[in-house]
C-alpha cells in the first residue's frame, strides 16, 4: 500500500510542478495545505461566452492513495447551479467514475475514469461540462429540468452564482 501512496504522491508533486511551470488559461490549482499532496485546491474560471462567464469557482479535488489507478473527487466550495454537480457541490462527470464497465449502462467504459487522465485534463473537463451540461443523467435534477423547460430562470440562479463568487474574490 506504502509503495502506491507513495507513487500517487510523486505523481501528484509533478502534475502540481508541471501546472506551475506552464499555467493552463481557465484555472488555477495548487494545494491546499503543503503537507497534504493528495487535496488540490482548484479555481476554475468561468468559460468565456458561457453562463459561468467572469465568475472564479472554487474547488476541492481529492486524490485516493491509489491514484491514478482510481478518480480524485471534486466538489465545488463555490455555489453552483448546474445539472452535473450535487447540491454539495459534488462534481459528476464520466471521467470522475470508477474505471470500466459502468454498473448502470449509462456510460462507456472508455469514458469513464483512466489512469492517463491528469489534474489539468479533469479540470478541462469540468469546464466543458459548465458550457455543454448534460442533462442525460444530472446530479441534480432540479437544475436539469430548469436547464430543459426554463432557462431563463436558470440563467438568473446561475447569474447570482456568478456574483456570489465574485465577491469572495
């Protein structure tokens, strides 16, 4: 077990230098607390030209021991509306899921959660994710169905999410 944690950590340390090195426009990630290589904190940049547009959110990822054989999870500390992230602030996205077959049918295989994937890919993800929701399978169901039948009140939830975040700047 010692061996894994250990290498998930070296792994994690050069993610975070390489970031570092050659930031990525979008967001910014560093950790939470230099002692703990295993919980990122992460901001994501509202997408241009998106509803998310000019807001700066917040996030935590946390890595298993056993990365990258296994997903980190990412929760949202930043209000959010949208269909794919719990009301916790849960992140729920196919490459955030277990590896292989998907237990549910929903999801391929190969979209699920692989070794290959890095903190920049899934942070790239999840910005995608807030320009194109997929209301397929939300996380929350409430904002799915706004997302569907009333946009224009889901813009205005997601409009004082944007705000919200603004001010904790």
């Amino acid at each position: 077990m010692a061996s894994s944690s250990s290498q998930a950590s070296l792994l994690l340390q050069k993610q975070l230098k390489d970031l570092s090195r050659t930031p990525v426009d979008g967001f910014s990630a560093g950790l939470v607390d230099e002692s703990n290589v295993f919980e990122w904190s992460v901001t994501i940049i509202g997408p241009p030209d998106t509803l998310y547009d000019g807001g700066f959110f917040n996030a935590i990822m946390t890595f298993p021991q056993d990365y990258p054989n296994n997903p980190p999870t990412v929760r949202f500390t930043s209000e959010m509306w949208h269909p794919n992230v719990y009301p916790d602030g849960k992140v729920c996205i196919s490459i955030l899921h277990p590896p292989g077959d998907d237990p549910n049918g929903y999801e391929l295989a190969s979209e699920r959660w692989m070794p290959v994937h890095t903190v920049e890919s899934i942070v790239l993800s999840i910005i995608s994710m807030l320009s194109c929701p997929n209301d397929e399978s939300p996380a929350n169901v409430e904002a799915a169905k706004e997302w569907r039948d009333n946009r224009e009140q889901f813009r205005k939830k997601v409009s004082r999410c944007v705000r919200k975040s603004q001010e904790m700047m």
